[in-house]
C-alpha cells in the first residue's frame, strides 16, 4: 500500500460504550501552555516519567478512584460539555447497522501507526478524541442533575479556557448512563488518527488497558459545536485554468466584482480568486455533495496540471494572502454544518482531509488517562 494512501479506519460495534477510568489532570497553570502541549503530544520516551515529576512537584492530580466525567469548558465565549470515559473499541463492526463510530474522514495508516507507537511509549492517552451526537433525553437529564452538583474541579487555565469538572462514580448513576448511550451513534469530530490508534494499540498489544482509548461525546443538542470553514489554495495553478476544469466538470463559474466576492459565499457556492479576478462556483443544490466534495473529486482531477501543493486556512484572510504575489488560487469554502457531516457519513463517504473544523476543543491536559492505571 501507497504510504500516502487514504483508508477508512476500521468500525467500532454497538453498543456505544464509555467506561470509567482513574483520571490525571495537570495543574491549571501547565494547561493551555504550549510547552505542556508538546511534551504531551510529541514522541518522548520520558513522558511518564516527567508526569510522575510534575505529580511529585504537585502540577498533576490523580484520582484514585475510576470515574466517568463531565467536562463543561469555555473558549471565546461558546461552552461546550462532553462527557469524559473511556470509549470501548474492543468489539467491531460487521454491517452498517452495528457501527456505534462514524468517521467522515480518510486516515493515513503510517501516520496512525505512529500515533499507536507513542502512545503505548508513553503509556498514555493524552487527550480525549472528539465524539458528536444527538443525544437523548434521559442522558441529557441525568447529566443535568450531574451540574447541579458541586464540581471536582473549576478553574481557568493559562489559555484562559474556563473548565469545571464533575466526577461520576456512583456505579448505579454509570449503568443509568450506559443504557441511555448504548444505542447512540456518534460522529468523529476531531481525532482520526487517535480513534485509528486506539484500534491498532487494540489489536496490536492487547489488554485491559488498550481495548478502550480516551473519548468526548458532546451533545449537538445540548452544547453544539460550531463548523467553520477550511479553504483551499492551490499552488501554481491559474483562475483560467480552474474556470476551464469548472467548465469540463459542468461546473458553473461566473466572474464577479472582488467587492462582491465574498458576500457570495454559500452552502451551494464557492468563491476563487488568484488574488486580482474573482469567480464564484456553484454547486448544484439536489447533488446531496458537499463543495468540498465536489472541488476536490469534481474540479482538481480536471485541472490540465495538477497543483502543485493544496494548501489549508482557516480564515479567509489567510487564504488570500496566501496568494499574493505567487501563482496560486485561494478557493473559499462555506463551511458545512452538523447534518451535512452526518448525511455524508450515513451515505458511507468519506470527505476530502481537513474538510471540517469543529470548534472549539478543550486544551489538552485537563484529563488524560495513563495506560499504566487501567
């Protein structure tokens, strides 16, 4: 296989299953810091040994006692709560109907391979994957009643996201939850990679500790996430030759004002420039495709030359100075939402890498779950 290649990773079987797991957080000055990220989430053979440092020097806490957790933060205003366990991948998934995990991404394996192998080196699951859904009343109220309650702990971290965590450990109030999330079938918001290690560690070095890895199921109902946009510049390509592809693909492009250029971005519309000309691209509104879906299977694969690079920006801004002064074509794209993700993945397609960017994420360190404990 093509090191380069996309697969879709393998799927994990209903019924969707969080389990408890004794928790280690880091000190609230050490999250949100970027030399903290990067000990936690780089390669490092001594990375269990500098978290039992940090424990001995008390910038991590250990809770004794296996729990499932609320984890509620704020980042620029948006709150976000998910709950926190450990998500069972020990079983899969034979027929669509099983699969309790939807990913709407490819993965690389080497590069999953690699994440497996620092993981297991470690001996930790740094942060939680991203799991969304549309949760259920009785979770929703049982997790409601979980709020109401004194959190285990409430601070704000050195990025100054505003966390509270609530612990979950009455085994009655577990088994209510796992009934109530058994039949669930959660998205992947963030973390393919991560949910493709979870099941090369599973198969690979089997035990109790690897046959679940760390997740997030947030409710989309409760506290959504919000979709923004990832847009395209394609390196040594010219807007003639994205409207001659356009046209070979019967894609409909029509050139417009730059002052108007951007205000014509939609769901069903796409917006290109290099920078001086400006040209919208429409996406047929009853294909059931997405534009990412049809710029890059449609559009790119009729380019007469194909780009040099496809570079990735999150704000439009960037995109386009991106172009200025090289040959290049900045294409804006609307950003999906919720059901638009989901209807993709029930279709069983995957979208094109880094189609999605699903805000806002937790910074890592506030709960990680060391292999060694379980």
């Amino acid at each position: 296989m093509d090191a380069d290649s996309v697969v879709t990773p393998p799927h994990v079987a209903r019924p969707l299953r969080l389990l408890p797991f004794r928790s280690l957080s880091l000190a609230p000055r050490r999250i949100g810091d970027p030399a903290s990220f990067r000990a936690l989430t780089r390669k490092h053979r001594g990375v269990s040994d500098r978290l039992r440092l940090w424990e001995q020097r008390g910038e991590v806490f250990r809770d004794e006692q296996p729990a499932l957790y609320l984890h509620e933060y704020v980042a620029d205003g948006v709150t976000v709560r998910g709950l926190v366990g450990a998500l069972d991948v020990s079983r899969r998934a034979t027929s669509r109907s099983e699969m309790a995990i939807f990913p709407h991404e490819g993965i690389h394996p080497a590069q999953a391979d690699e994440l497996a192998e620092r993981m297991l080196e470690m001996s930790i699951n740094p942060a939680p994957i991203l799991l969304v859904h549309h949760g259920v009343d009785a979770a929703r109220t049982q997790l409601e009643a979980v709020r109401r309650g004194a959190p285990l702990r409430e601070f704000t971290d050195r990025g100054d996201q505003q966390h509270r965590v609530w612990a979950i450990t009455d085994p009655a109030e577990i088994d209510r939850l796992a009934d109530a999330l058994a039949p669930a079938r959660a998205l992947i918001a963030d973390g393919h990679h991560r949910y493709a290690a979870y099941l090369r560690l599973q198969q690979q070095a089997p035990s109790p500790a690897t046959n679940a890895g760390l997740a997030m199921l947030v409710d989309q109902d409760d506290t959504p996430l919000y979709l923004g946009a990832i847009h395209r510049v394609l390196g040594r390509t010219g807007l003639t030759a994205v409207e001659q592809a356009a046209e070979r693909a019967g894609i409909k492009s029509e050139r417009v004002a730059a002052e108007h250029a951007v205000a014509r971005l939609s769901r069903e519309r796409m917006v290109a420039t290099d920078g001086q000309d400006w040209i919208t691209l429409h996406v047929a509104a009853d294909s059931g495709r997405a534009a990412v879906e049809v710029l890059h299977e449609d559009l790119i694969p009729l380019l007469r030359h194909a780009p040099s690079t496809i570079g990735h920006h999150h704000t439009a801004e960037d995109a386009l100075a991106a172009v200025q002064g090289h040959h290049r074509v900045a294409v804006l794209m609307p950003a999906l939402d919720f059901e638009q993700v989901l209807s993709v993945a029930a279709a069983d397609r995957l979208l094109p890498e880094k189609a999605t960017s699903f805000q806002p994420k937790p910074n890592v360190g506030v709960l990680i779950r060391a292999l060694r404990d379980e």
